[in-house]
C-alpha cells in the first residue's frame, strides 16, 4: 500500500472502521511511513481538541425522568424471552432517537439568557444597585422574593465554596422577573438567577461570554442562569450536582 492509497483510509483507520484486511494493510504501511504516521497523530489530536472543547448538551428534566420511569418499569417486569428483550432493546432505541430529535430540534434558548445575564452581572452596583435586600438568611430571603414577584428560589448554599450569600434583587431576565441571588468570595461575586421550570424550561448549557462563565440549566424547582468571573472548576461541579436534585426543598452543599 502507497501513501496515496492509504491516505484515504486514515480517518476510517482512526475509527476502527477498516475492513479487517485493509486495517492490516494501514498498519503495515504506518511502520515504515512517517509521514502518515504524523496524519494519523494530527486527526487524533483534532478529535480529542474537538471532544474536549465541544459543548455539553443535557435533556430537560421532563424527558429525562420519562426515559428513567419507562427503564425502570422494564427492570421491574419478568423476561418472556430473547424475542421480548429484542423488542425492549428497540423501543429503547426508538425513545433515545426521539430525544435526540428533540434535542437537536430544540431552540438554544440558553444563549440569548446568557447574554442578558452578563450584562446585568456587569451592570450591577453601577447602573442597577448590587442587591435591594442585603441578608445571608434564606428565611428572610425567601418571603421578600415571594412579595415582590410570587416566587420564592430554593435555598442554595454555597459556604464549602467559599461563597457567602450577600443578598438577593429582582432583575429582568427573558422579558420576566426573576430571582438574582449575589454571592460574594473575598472580592469575587457569583450571581444565580432563577425562575420557575413552567415557564420555558431551558437545557443544559456553559459557555464563555465577555470574560464571564456562564452556566444555564433547569431542575424540577426552577430555571437557572450562574455567572461568574473567576472560572472556579468547584462550581461546575456544583452545577452538575445540583441540577440533578428532583425537588428536594432546601438543598446544601
């Protein structure tokens, strides 16, 4: 096999997708060729930049724990057989694809909620004041919010991360009015917007956006907007747990 020959086949080589004879062929050729020994090093590096820089994509709460009931009403009937679990493996592959329908189909509506977010974040203590209610007591917290706008947030602590919550305001955030919680580290502030899952649940999403992180998810108690300055690893990890709680009241980490 010659360079040119094997060159059209590195992409599927690196897949594993090669006919049993051909991947023969490849590896052969790659002992003695370093110039497309250093192809299929680069289409490796490509696909792991790619997978490691590609965004996160979760389903709404709603389809997941649809997807989860049904599993588990599968688990929980006796097996008739290898034709039944035949069956059962299809169905299953029928609801994954539909939720990958949905997903793909679904409008990023995370984005645009990002945006005004940040702005909001920037603007704070300047054009719009830093909090209206200054208090670290969600049972102060919870009933002010629930005056002003009939909806009281969870209650979210975030002291193993060093955050202290400061105080809470109202902002306009998707043309409503939602819960701004402000949390402060040393000089570092954390902002959690939220507002209840009814009204247009969002999907997961994280993004990058005018030097600020931003992390957009929804469980069973509410949508929520995180942004943040200072890119702390910690609070990913937050947000993968939290927005896995299922409606558990108050929540501590």
């Amino acid at each position: 096999m010659n360079c040119d020959l094997a060159s059209l086949n590195l992409d599927a080589f690196v897949d594993g997708e090669l006919e049993p004879g051909v991947e023969r062929a490849v590896e052969e050729h790659l002992r003695d060729c370093l110039a497309c020994q250093n192809t299929v090093w680069e289409i490796r590096e490509f696909g792991s930049l790619f997978r490691r820089r590609a965004p996160r994509f979760k389903a709404p709460l709603q389809l997941r724990a649809r997807v989860l009931s049904i599993t588990q009403r599968w688990r929980a009937k006796p097996s008739f057989g290898v034709l039944r679990n035949a069956w059962i493996g299809a169905a299953a592959v029928l609801v994954l694809g539909a939720m990958a329908g949905f997903l793909a189909s679904a409008p990023d509506h995370g984005k645009e909620l990002s945006k005004e977010a940040v702005v909001d974040y920037s603007q704070s203590g300047s054009a719009a004041p830093l909090v209206e209610l200054a208090s670290a007591d969600f049972g102060v917290l919870k009933p002010w919010f629930s005056n002003k706008i009939g909806f009281a947030p969870p209650t979210i602590d975030l002291r193993n991360y060093g955050y202290e919550v400061t105080g809470g305001r109202v902002a306009l955030l998707g043309k409503r009015s939602v819960v701004t919680l402000v949390y402060k580290r040393a000089n570092e502030v954390l902002r959690i917007y939220c507002w209840p899952p009814n009204q247009e649940p969002v999907g997961y999403s994280q993004r990058l956006m005018d030097g600020c992180r931003v992390y957009v998810w929804s469980n069973s108690e509410c949508n929520y907007v995180l942004v943040e300055r200072c890119d702390d690893p910690k609070i990913s990890q937050f947000v993968d747990s939290f927005q896995d709680q299922s409606g558990a009241g108050a929540v501590s980490y």
